[in-house]
C-alpha cells in the first residue's frame, strides 16, 4: 500500500473538515533560516511533508464590536485538539515517522502553504480565500519527516482592489501589508496609541480585530453559516466597558477567549476610544 493511501486510511476517521497534503520543499525556500532550525527542533527531525487543513467559522455578519473569528471560543486549542488527534492517528499509520500539529502559530507560512495545498488562493488581503468558505477560516499544519509530494503553485484572487480601497488604514499596498496601519492589529496593541491610530480605531468601531477587507471581498459574498460546531456555540457578539473593566472578573469570564490573550486593557482603552 502506498503512503498516499495509507495517509488518506489514517486521516479518514481524523476531525479534519478537509486537508491537503504537500511537499515541506515548496515553502521551504520561503522561510528564513531561524524559522528553519525551528522547524526542525520542534519536530525533531527534517520535515518532508505538511499536512494543511482549513476549519470554517463563519457564524454570519450579525452587529457588534468583536472580529467575527474571536465572537466564538477561542480557536488555538480547539484546532490543537483536533490536531492532536490526527496526529495520533497518523503515528499508528507511520510509527517510524514524527508528526507535529499546528495551530497558527507556526514557522512555517501557513497561507502559502494552505494555497499550494490547493485549499484555496491567496487574497489581496493576505488571507486564504476557500472556494466554498472564503476567507472565514481558520489553517492548521501538521508538520512530517514522512515524505509526502503534491502540491501546485498558488492561485491568486481577482485583484478587484476592493480589500485596499475599503482598508481604513490604508495598510494593503500592492503585494504588501503594513501591519503598523492593519486596524486589527492596532485593536491588539498594548499601551498608548498616537493620535493617528487612535483615529483609525474609532473609524473602524471595533474593539477587538477588523473584518472590512474580508467583508468587501467578492468571493466571500453569498456564503453560508458553516462553521464547524464549536466555533457556533456560545458567540459573543459586544463586550462592554461593564464587561471587561475589571481584570480578574474580565479573565475569569473571557480567559477562553481569542481576544483574552492581550488581558483587559486594549478592550477597554479602544471602548473608551468608541464611546468618547
């Protein structure tokens, strides 16, 4: 039996909603050489293969001032979980072999991997575009010594210019984002903001992330509600200045949260800003 095969037996009964398997060697080239010896310190050996999966979340476009990723449980160890188990069943399948699972926070660049992957094209906006879940999803790697093939070169989107022109920062500029002016990111900053970046969070009313460059996206129009079941479960939709003032009630409610990592302070800095 080939490991083609044996790879798709392994991942059969696996929580994957749907995967891909590619070569380390086509995003090898693009990873800088510390994130390299990381690769190989975290899985303990070369990495030969990377299996990409894409998880939906998309709930709908309902009001409120959360990111529509961070209103449900947070993702991290929802896709470690899930990762997890697929590990287990790969390492039955290939006991020779070592097997490391991902969620976001990888070396490895995940959009472009993903993308090779054939699970979609690559955004303007830097996200992966699904064919039937769009951009509202979330990427997990597993990371191999088994040495897996396949693999093509990256589709891109229509280049409408519609995420840059909508970018309330301005941060997309051809092939570049200027993460200084990406408003999600500056919702997660710590401390003070200047007074141009405070300006750029009222203009977006939003506390926590920023979805204009996907909501405006072309292919993302028309999609269902097809989020897999923990990510429909208990959504938050607004957090009020009620809601995140005090940091140990805050933690205590919200510690499971995606937009918990950075503690109360940036919420309630940026309702401030809202309500000012």
């Amino acid at each position: 039996m080939t490991d083609s095969l044996l790879l798709s037996r392994a991942l059969a009964g696996a929580p994957l909603p749907e995967w891909s398997a590619i070569s380390a060697g086509l995003v090898w080239p693009r990873m800088r050489p510390e994130k390299q010896a990381r690769a190989r310190a975290q899985l303990g050996g070369i990495p030969r293969g990377l299996i990409c999966a894409v998880f939906p979340y998309y709930t709908g476009t309902s009001g409120g001032n959360l990111s529509l990723y961070a209103r449900s449980v947070d993702y991290h160890p929802v896709l470690g979980q899930l990762l997890e188990l697929s590990c287990a069943s790969l390492r039955k399948a290939f006991p020779h072999h070592l097997f490391r699972g991902y969620a976001d926070i990888s070396p490895y660049p995940e959009v472009y991997a993903a993308a090779c992957a054939g699970l979609g094209v690559i955004g303007d906006h830097h996200l992966l575009l699904h064919p039937a879940w769009g951009s509202f999803v979330f990427i997990g790697l597993i990371a191999t010594t088994l040495e897996l093939s396949g693999g093509t070169v990256p589709g891109e989107c229509l280049h409408c210019g519609r995420c840059a022109s909508a970018c309330p920062g301005n941060a997309l500029s051809g092939s570049r984002l200027c993460v200084d002016r990406c408003l999600s990111r500056l919702t997660q900053k710590k401390g003070e903001l200047s007074a141009g970046e405070r300006e750029l969070v009222r203009s977006g009313r939003m506390i926590w992330g920023c979805d204009i460059c996907q909501l405006v996206c072309p292919l993302n129009r028309g999609l269902e509600a097809q989020a897999i079941p923990p990510f429909r479960q208990q959504l938050i939709h607004t957090l009020r200045l009620s809601d995140v003032a005090d940091p140990l009630l805050f933690q205590a409610q919200y510690g499971c949260r995606a937009f918990a990592w950075r503690g109360n302070e940036p919420l309630l800095r940026n309702l401030r800003l809202l309500d000012g």
